[in-house]
C-alpha cells in the first residue's frame, strides 16, 4: 500500500515537474544547479547519477553578459545546492538567487586558488593612453580574472570544493562523491602533464597566441604561453581603434601566427586583426563554455584537449 502510493506520488511530482518548469527533477535525487556549463559538466562527473543537474548558461553561452530568466528563477527555488565560479564571473547571480527566494548553500567553486588580477600583463597596455573619463567605463584593472578553470591545477580544486559541498548536501552518497572526485582529479592530472610535455618542445619565441578576450591569462602562466586580446577580461566592453591597431602592430612585429576566434564572441574582431596583419585565423577556442555533445569541446577535458591541440597545430604552422 505505502510502495503503492509513493509510486503514484512520484509519478505526479514527475508530471508536475515536467508540466511547471523546464528542469525536470527526479525527486529523489540531489538538486544542484551550475551557472555555466564548466560547473555543470564537473558536477556531473563528481555527482554521477546521484545528481538532477540544472545549468543556467548552456553551451557556446556568454555568462559576463547573461539575462537570467524565470525558469532560471523556478530552478534556483527548489535547488538544493548553488555552484558558482565566483571572481566576479557572474555579475548576475546575487539578485537572481535573492530574487527566486533560494536560502541553500551557494558553493563558489574557484574558493582557495590564487587569483590573478586584471592589470596582469595580457596585452592592452593601450589602455593606459584613454582619457580617465574612458577608463572609468570599461576599465577592470585590479579586479580577479574568473577565468580560473582555464589551469588544471585550478580545476582540480574546483573538482574538490564541489566534491565537499556534494558530500555535505547528501551525506548519504559522500563516500560515493569522494570516490568519484579522486577518479577525475587522476584524469585531469594526467592531462595536465600531458599539455606540458606537448607544449614544452615549442620555443619560446612562438609562445604568443591571439584572442578575443583575456579568458586564457591562467592558461598561460600554466603553460607558458603570453596570450593577447583586443578585448579585455569580459567581453562586455569594445577595444578603441587605437587598441586595434596597436595589436595588428605588435603581431607584425613580433610575428605572431597563432590567432584564434573563441566559441562564446562575435569573431568580426578577429577576422579584422587577421586581415590587418596578414595572418591567418588558427580556429576556434573554447574559452568560457563547453560546446554541445555534438561540438569538438562537450566536457572540461575535451575542451583542453581541443585548446591544446589547436594551439600547437598554430605554433607548428
Ligand atoms: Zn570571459
């Protein structure tokens, strides 16, 4: 009798669930929901079948200038876990999480790394020359880079914080969750090696890839590489004329080849600085979200996979 009505109960909670919002929640398991598709696809590798996952910005979408929508709401209302990256990454999620009435845990995944700051060098030293009245506007100086899953070593304690906060929300499966997290922390530390020793043989001189934004300033201080964008840290704000050119110069003259459009911009600004210098787009990176299943970057992993191998196809060109 008991089995019996719980059976019908679930199969209604199901159709509710399905019929009022577009997550569709199996009611026995963890809620969580990611912000962007890099959380999402680490918490469903540390979360596995004990999770019903929700990630509010898709494949190919741009968290710096996300409109959260009421489904968004709906799904933070009966969340049971928040994940985040945290540094300023998504300027949105304070409201929308006090605006759906969610009082769970909000678990900033990028909680421990060493942040790098927005005035690091990564190539618009231009900037120095706007008006102060300029600057004021897009000028990010001194801020975090939330660009930290972009190194390994981060990611592996991105993987380790969710994997606390996981065995913390649903103590029942911690074991589960800790033993799943040791597993992908292996992969992601043998790729990790793997992108050092692949990149290790190109020399120095080469090192220098161009960008659309600065998404790939951890990238380079883990792997030696001086990435350079028109654009800085989000991709909100638009480089100056001055800018551009000044970046078509400093290509020419240092010879830099490897230029790549990013899955989440406009690649119009690429295809200019190509046609400037004479150079020749090396493809596609994906800088701050996974592409679909189908695409060449649906996980974490094979989204390095794909960065690396694109970068060193462009060097050794
Ligand atoms: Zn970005």
């Amino acid at each position: 009798m008991y089995r019996l009505s719980r059976r019908l109960f679930l199969a209604a909670l199901a159709t509710l669930a399905v019929a009022t919002t577009s997550p569709s929640w199996a009611a026995d398991k963890l809620k969580v929901v990611t912000t962007f598709t890099i959380l999402g696809d680490m918490a469903r590798n540390v979360g596995g079948e004990h999770i019903a996952l929700t990630t509010l910005v898709g494949p190919d979408g741009d968290a710096h200038v996300y409109e959260p929508t009421p489904a968004d709401a709906r799904a933070l209302a009966q969340a049971d876990l928040v994940i985040v990256n945290g540094l300023g990454f998504e300027g949105w999620i304070d409201r929308l999480v006090k605006a759906s009435g969610y009082k769970g845990p909000v678990v900033v995944a990028s909680n421990g790394i060493s942040a790098l700051k927005a005035e690091e060098d990564h190539g618009h030293d231009q900037s120095h020359a706007k008006t102060h009245a300029e600057k004021g506007k897009d000028d990010h100086h001194g801020e975090p880079d939330p660009h930290a899953w972009q190194d390994l070593a981060n990611g592996r304690l991105y993987v380790a914080n969710i994997a606390r906060a996981l065995a913390a929300a649903d103590p029942a499966h911690a074991d589960d969750y800790r033993r799943r997290a040791a597993a992908y922390d292996s992969e992601l530390a043998a790729l990790a090696r793997e992108i050092r020793n692949r990149l290790d043989a190109v020399p120095s001189d080469r090192r220098k890839v161009i960008t659309s934004h600065d998404a790939f300033q951890y990238f380079g201080r883990a792997y030696g590489i001086d990435f350079h964008a028109p654009v800085g840290l989000s991709t909100e704000s638009e480089p100056s004329a001055g800018e551009v050119a000044a970046l078509v110069r400093q290509m020419r003259d240092e010879g830099i080849r490897a230029l790549f459009v990013e899955n989440i911009t406009d690649p119009r600004l690429i295809q200019q600085l190509a046609r400037e210098a004479s150079a020749v787009i090396g493809g596609t990176l994906y800088s701050d979200s996974l592409s679909g299943p189908t695409g060449p970057a649906p996980t974490y992993l094979d989204m390095f996979r794909h960065n690396v191998s694109e970068i060193a196809k462009a060097f050794a060109s």
